[in-house]
C-alpha cells in the first residue's frame, strides 16, 4: 500500500510549546482511527511532525521543501497565524491545508480549510454572557503582540463598541514576556470590571501567576479564549480564581460524544495520558476533516476538494461538523476554572 503522508504542523517549543504533546497524541489517535477505515483513498496515513515554531520563515521554507519533494501530500495542524497566513499564501493549491486553530477571523485562501474557533463565534457571546451574570462592562485587553491578538483585540473593541461596552485600556507585550508587573499595574489603576488575556501559552501563565500574587484575582474576574488545562496546571491552582475561557471543546464537556473521545482517547495511550485539551483535540478535528474532504471527492486534487467541499461533513467530539465558507461551525461553552480543570458552565 502506498503512503499518503500529512505534515502536522505544531509548536515543539517557544510560549506555545506545551500545547504541542497534546497536538501529536490526538493527531496519532486520529491517524490510527483513519488507517483502521482504509487510510486515504486506499493509501495508508502516516503523519510527518515538523516544529511550527522556528520562525516563519524557517517553517514556510521546510514545508515547501517538503512538498517539493513529495515527502508530504497534505498540511495539518495547531500553530500561530503568522505562520498560517505565510504558507497559506504560499501553497498555490498545491496539497490541501486544514488549519486547526483558533484564530482573529478572516481567512478565505482558496484551499484553506479551518476547524478553529473565530472571534464572532467565540469571544463575542462570552463577552455577553459576562456583562449579564458578572456585570463586567469595561475591559483592560493584554495581548501577546502578534496577529491572532491583534486582530482579537481590534474585533473585541467592535464587540465592545456594539453592546455598549467600553475597553479601559489594551497593551500588548513581546512573546516570551515574564515580567508582567507594569501591565499589573496600569490594571490595578484603572477602572476597569475585567481583564482579557489574549496571551500565547507560557506568557498567559505568567501572567496568571502575576495577577494572583498582586491579589487582582479577588477583585476582576478574567477571560480567556486561548485557555487549556495545561495552562491552568502550570499557572498553579493558586493563580486560576475567577478565571473564565471560551471554547468548542474542554475536556470537561459532557456530550456524547465528547465522552466517546475521552473513552477512546484514554484507552489508547492509558490512564495517565495527557489531556487532550482543546488545543490538541482540534488537531483531531482537523484530520477527520481532511479525510471527509477526500473521501467526499475520491480525489487529493484541490481543485477538486474545493467543487465538493459543500458535501463535506464528518462527526468529531465537537459534534456533527460541516463547512460554510471553508470553516467548520460548531458548538461554543463557557468555562469557569476550578483549580488545574475546568467547570462548564454554559453553552454559548
């Protein structure tokens, strides 16, 4: 049997780094399952790691090398959207592309398929949702500063602006950022009702702990839509009080199939496995998308997964999935932290 070979593109290091063991073990989890129905087309899956985060260049570089060489038929994977839109506009219909994070909203590249959450769909019912049972009104937006923030924030203000709210004050700081102290502090001064992080992986976690230890948890709740269990885990429980984050899928959602995942997931590689968080799930989602995309077509041609991309849909553990506009729409929840987990509260 020939292969058809992905290249699943995720963070092996940098601020996002610890979201990345999550991403291969439910992109393994996927490939297996997808071997067991016949592979791709008759030809057995096999998934090529590469490290999304060595700079733009760098990745964008390696991966046209790589399909250059027909070392890799198709690209899938949780990395940053500055990467994203680099090779997406570099990739001339060429292999397909399933980009499965959550992102500032926006991309219509022809042969771009995308299973992540958008700010319409995410952030702006959280937001809602928190002026009406929290009365949280007036924002302070930090950020890490690159695009997925700055296009977040810049949709934030409108959401803000549409339901009457207001923004207190937005900084946005270098990735890798551990001194949080003079973001503190504009914060402590301020008159704002919340803080909204849109911070990348360990700088979020630095800066729940900075925000803990200036006793700001007990005074403004935060809000997060870039927000696992491992993050929380590495902020500590001490840092994570009256902390929300919005997402398609925690591993706390009770939903059939969120449980037949887990069920799934846990019996694959163990009891002590780590925890297919949002960020990793959605590296799952995005290989039952590529195989519906192929399978739908009986084609890996683009041209040709583009004329039948309406037809496409497939069931993952976010549920019954199908494309509108290349990006998959699905169910939203509402988390509150409790401790190193999450308790779902709402569905938005």
């Amino acid at each position: 049997m020939s292969e058809y070979t992905v290249g699943l593109l995720y963070p092996q290091r940098g601020p996002a780094g610890l979201f990345g063991p999550s991403c291969l073990s439910c992109t393994t989890l996927a490939a297996d399952d997808i071997n067991e129905r016949g592979g791709i087309l008759g030809r057995e899956l096999t998934v090529r790691p590469i490290d999304s985060a060595t700079g733009v260049g760098n990745v964008t570089s390696e991966v046209e090398s790589l399909i250059a060489a027909g070392k890799i038929d198709a690209v899938v994977g949780w990395h940053t959207s500055d990467v994203r839109r680099a090779l997406s506009a570099r990739l001339d219909l060429r292999v397909p592309y399933v980009y499965t994070a959550l992102y500032e909203g926006g991309e219509s590249t022809a042969g771009v398929f995308l299973t992540g959450e958008t700010p319409e769909a995410q952030i702006r019912p959280a937001l809602d949702w928190l002026w009406r049972e929290r009365g949280v009104r007036r924002w302070w937006i930090v950020g890490s500063d690159y695009l997925w923030a700055r296009g977040s924030a810049t949709a934030c203000v409108r959401f803000a602006r549409r339901l009457g709210r207001d923004v207190a004050g937005t900084r946005f700081v270098p990735l890798g950022t551990e001194d949080f102290s003079g973001v503190i502090a504009d914060i402590a001064r301020s008159d704002a009702d919340g803080v909204l992080m849109l911070l990348l992986g360990q700088d979020a976690v630095q800066f729940n702990r900075a925000f803990a230890a200036a006793g700001l948890d007990g005074l403004l709740p935060r809000y997060s839509p870039l927000m696992d269990e491992h993050m929380l885990m590495a902020s500590g429980a001490d840092a994570t009080g009256d902390l929300y984050a919005s997402a398609g899928y925690f591993d706390s959602v009770v939903t059939s199939e969120s449980m037949a995942f887990g069920a799934h997931y846990f019996d694959r590689f163990g009891p002590d496995a780590i925890t297919p968080t949002s960020m990793g799930e959605s590296c799952f989602e995005g290989m039952l998308l590529l195989e519906s995309l192929l399978s739908t077509v009986r084609s890996t041609d683009v041209r040709d997964i583009m004329a039948g991309v309406g037809d496409v849909r497939y069931e993952g553990a976010r549920g019954d999935m199908a494309l509108r506009d290349g990006h998959t729409r699905q169910r939203m929840y509402l988390a509150r932290a409790d401790g190193c987990d999450f308790d779902v509260i709402d569905q938005l």
